[in-house]
C-alpha cells in the first residue's frame, strides 16, 4: 500500500503573517493546491518584525491549519526560539525528508539542518532568491563568510536543492559547484480564480502602485526620483512593510517629501485585493534588482493590472504579451511614466488584457507542477 512521503518542514514565518514576502506565499499555494503530502510545518508563533505573537494561537503546540481542503499541522514557536527537547519531539514524527525554506537563520534553518545530515535524513533547500546579487549585497560580508563556511564543511556536498527558477539553478551552481544536486521546479500559484480588477483611465492621470517590501533592492527611491521630474497628474502609493527602516528614513522619506500628496504609504496589506477595495490602480511598478519570482507582481498581473519593472525579474513574458513594461535602462522610467499619464483608456486596457494574458500563461504552464513536487520528495531515493 502507498505511504505518503512524511516531510518535515522548518521556516521561520509563515501563515497567518504575511510581512516576510514570497515564502510565506510559496508555501500556502503548495499546501493549498491538491497533493497526497504528508507535511507538518514548523514556524515562529509571530510575524517579521512583529513584537507580540499571533492572537488566538498558543504557541509550542501542533495546530492544524487548513489549507485548500486539507488541515496541516503547524508548530508555532514561541518567540521564534526552538528548545532542544522539542527538535526531538519533531523528529520522533521520523519524517522521510527535511524541507528547510531559505538558507539562513538559526533555529529554522542550521539547526534542523546539522541534526537532519546528523541523523542520515535526506534535506531538501529551496533558497528562494536568497542567493540573488541584489540579496546578497545586503549584509554582504557577513553571507560571504557564511556560504564560505557552508562550503568549507562540505555540506553543500549533502543537500538536495530546490530550484524554482533557471536563474537561481545557476546560482546554486555558482556558489555549490555544477555537480550540486539540483532539482528545478515552479512555484505553485493558487488554484482559485479570482475577481479581476477594472479601472479607468483618464488621459492625464496616471495612479502607480509600489506593491512590495521597502528595502534597497526594490528600488523605491528611484521611482520617487522619477516622479521628481513627472507631470503633477501622476500619484503612487507604497503598500507593503518597511524591513529596511534606515533606508526608508535616509533614501524615501526626505524625497516623499518634496513629492507632497502625491505619494502615500498605506502600511501592509493581506493581499492585494485589501488595497485595491480602497483604492484604484493603473500600474503596478517594481524595480527591483532581483526578484526570484515575486508573487506581488502574479497578483497584479492575475488582477488585470499591468506592471512596470526591471529585466531582474523571471517575468519576460509582460513585454511579449502586452502586459506591461520591462525596463531595460531605469533612466527611462521618467519618459515612460509621462508618456503613460497620457494614455487613453482605450490603449490602457489594451495593457490590462496583456496583464491577464501573463498570469493565464504562467498557470497554464503550471499544470502538471504538482508532479514535480512528488517528484521532488521522491527523487533522493532514486538515486
């Protein structure tokens, strides 16, 4: 009789949070979509830079959560500290893999990794675009040392790694050498529909939507230094949580200040459908000098909002189908936002089809990725 891989999985945040960006996300469209895993999910009891623990979850126990139409157990722990008593408790559960999310961190991360290698139990990585240059330029010298060490103890050697992406497979290599074991997958999106998004646009009036983590790498400041020198009719607003606040004060603020009422930050969101229940959208514009996939820019397209950003992102397909602009030179963003304030809404939903023609593309190719995550969970026992 079949027997379910048992995978134990270790990430730091997780639902209900939603500060930490795209692995929180990844996880919950994985856990959502049909699948046969038997996966018990260990977490911190609290979200990215929030002080308190999630009301009405105890902490240091299994709660099950559901996800799609199955219930996961999930392991809150309390401030984000795991004592040794409950690592033993947690591998008692004998899992076939360890599925750690990311490569950093303590208590999530090199703890459950030394005592999986430890106890000959096969670990997958999957990285998530921590090893991009735009990632790895902050806090450079202390990541250097760190897969410098990794390296050195050869535990590369003994690791399954997960890719989601060409680009990041050929990170792995670089840093882990070309004989790493690496299995490449796609990043589940969710199998529901959902409502999309209509808004009209008046020539003259352009409404930007920064939808991301404020942090050097997304490149906030040059958008507010491009409106600079923009037509007063073009408005953004920042939606999401402030991880780099000396950033934020430095580089963002003083220049959101000249800029006036023109620009406005809402805080973070749930999702994007919070935001855009309040407030309409044009485009949606990211920067970024890398994004290993970026699920803020998936919502967007999937809402029928076209997207504004750099060629670091995976998304080549909004320039191909219409949905939006890649920008090859940023000096060019300036040029490009005035001449889109003077789009008749005619040409813009023209954009807005090329916006959902993107996401339908990306889950029409997702069709089968299930199987690759079997796939994924069995294949250290192939060989």
């Amino acid at each position: 009789m079949f027997q379910p891989p048992k995978i134990l999985l270790f990430q730091e945040y997780f639902s209900p949070g939603y500060l930490a960006g795209g692995m929180q996300t990844a996880t919950k469209h994985l856990l959502s979509n049909p699948n046969f895993f038997n996966i018990r999910i260990v977490t911190s009891n609290a979200d990215l830079n929030m002080v308190s623990g999630y009301p009405d979850i105890y902490p240091d126990r299994w709660t099950n959560r559901k996800f799609g139409e199955r219930f996961f157990p999930v392991w809150y722990a309390h401030k984000g500290i795991i004592q040794a008593r409950f690592y033993a408790h947690f591998y008692s559960f004998k899992p076939d893999w360890i599925y750690l999310q990311g490569i950093y961190g303590f208590f999530f991360f090199f703890v459950p990794m030394f005592l999986a290698l430890w106890g000959r139990i096969p670990v997958i990585i999957c990285p998530h675009g921590m090893l991009d240059k735009g990632s790895l330029d902050q806090k450079f010298f202390k990541k250097w040392i760190y897969l410098k060490v990794f390296v050195l103890f050869g535990w590369h050697k003994k690791i399954r790694w997960q890719a989601t992406s060409m680009h990041e497979e050929n990170q792995i290599r670089f840093f882990f050498g070309e004989k790493a074991k690496v299995f490449s997958t796609k990043l589940m999106v969710s199998p529901k529909t959902t409502k999309v998004h209509r808004t009209y646009k008046n020539r003259d009036v352009l409404h930007l939507l920064f939808y991301s983590r404020v942090s050097p790498k997304k490149n906030l400041h040059l958008i507010l230094e491009s409106m600079l020198k923009t037509d007063a009719s073009i408005s953004l607003s920042i939606v999401g949580p402030i991880e780099d606040k000396f950033y934020w004060e430095k580089s963002c603020f003083p220049l959101m200040a000249l800029l006036g009422n023109r620009v406005c930050y809402h805080g973070s969101v749930r999702s994007i459908e919070d935001y855009l229940n309040l407030k309409e959208v044009h485009f949606m514009i990211l920067p970024s000098d890398a994004e290993n996939f970026s699920f803020a820019i998936f919502e967007c397209l999937s809402k029928g909002i076209p997207v504004i950003t750099s060629r670091n992102t995976p998304w080549e397909n909004i320039k191909t189908k219409g949905g939006g602009f890649i920008l090859e030179d940023v000096s060019k963003m300036t040029e490009l936002l005035n001449e889109l304030s003077y789009l008749s809404d005619s040409a813009y939903q023209k954009y807005c089809q090329g916006a959902l023609n993107c996401a339908a593309s990306y889950m029409e190719s997702c069709q089968g990725n299930i199987e690759d995550y079997h796939k994924l969970f069995s294949w250290p026992l192939q060989g």
